[in-house]
C-alpha cells in the first residue's frame, strides 16, 4: 500500500513537470498583445484631460510620449511650534495621506529630501491639471495644520520610462 501511495506521487509530480508549458517566445508574445500601443496610450490620456506630447528620439528612433505631471514641493509653513506629540502624530496622518495619494493613483512618487532646508520633500502627481494636484496636495494633514506649504509646478517626463 505504502509503496502504491509513493508511485501514485511520482506519477503526479511527472504529470505536473511533463504538462503544458509556456515557452518564453510565447509569453513575451502575449505580454506584447496586451501592451497599449502607442497611440491608445496617447488617446486615452488626451480623453483623460492629461497634456502631452511627442517626438522621435535622433539616436534610437523610437518614438517618446511625453506626459506633463506636477510637482508638488512640501515646503516649511509658518506654523511649526507643536509639541512632540501633536507633530508626531501629524506625521503619521501625512505619511498615510501620501501612502493614500499612491494607493489610489493620484501621485507616482513622494519623499522627503536629505537636508534641513526649507523645502523639506517633494510629491509628483500624476492627475491632469494643477488645480487637482494642488488641492489633492492641500489635503495633506500637515499642510492643514500649517506646518508644510504646498508649491506645485508643470513638471515633463517621459511616459512609462522608470527611475534609474
């Protein structure tokens, strides 16, 4: 019985390794298939109310969309005499306000910068006008409460292209 038992799983195990299997040219083939071309990229964030633009790249040839987002600066605010508690807590409702502006889409990327200067962090929003990343920017616990200032610019980057 034990020994029917073991065959049974070897026979299993060889089913599962011996099945269907995904070659890379096949995956990649159908990652491509579902890849938005270029012009639905560029349609849907035109129909989005998102500016952008475009041009051919001299060294590569490929063409480049460029998507226009907005830079919000977190800068000190007038109001920064709370006590330990009340700061650390407004931290907290901050950093989960731009864990929030993340989650939901509304910002690419957040982070404070590495000096004690006055402007304390940046946020990039990816929404289609200044008016919403300003107002998303101004609901920022920390801004409410006086301590940081918001300061967002128009700010151009390159569609899809990461952080290196």
């Amino acid at each position: 019985m034990e020994r029917l038992k073991l065959l049974f799983c070897g026979f299993s195990i060889l089913l599962l390794a011996c099945g269907p299997q995904q070659t890379e040219k096949q995956t990649s083939q159908e990652e491509v298939a579902q890849k938005p071309t270029f012009k639905e990229i560029k349609g849907k964030l035109k129909a989005e109310g998102y500016q952008t633009f475009d041009y051919v790249d001299a060294e590569t040839k490929d063409s480049i969309l460029m998507q226009q987002y907005f830079m919000a600066f977190l800068k000190s605010g007038p109001v920064r005499s709370q006590s330990k508690k009340v700061t650390d807590s407004l931290q907290t409702l901050h950093l989960a306000h731009l864990k929030r502006m993340y989650d939901d889409g509304y910002a690419s990327i957040s982070g404070p910068f590495g000096d004690d200067g006055e402007i304390r962090g940046i946020t990039i929003y990816n929404v289609p006008t200044l008016q919403m990343a300003d107002s998303l920017a101004n609901l920022d616990p920390m801004v409410k409460a006086g301590r940081l200032v918001i300061e967002v610019h128009p700010w151009w980057a390159a569609k899809g292209l990461p952080l290196r």
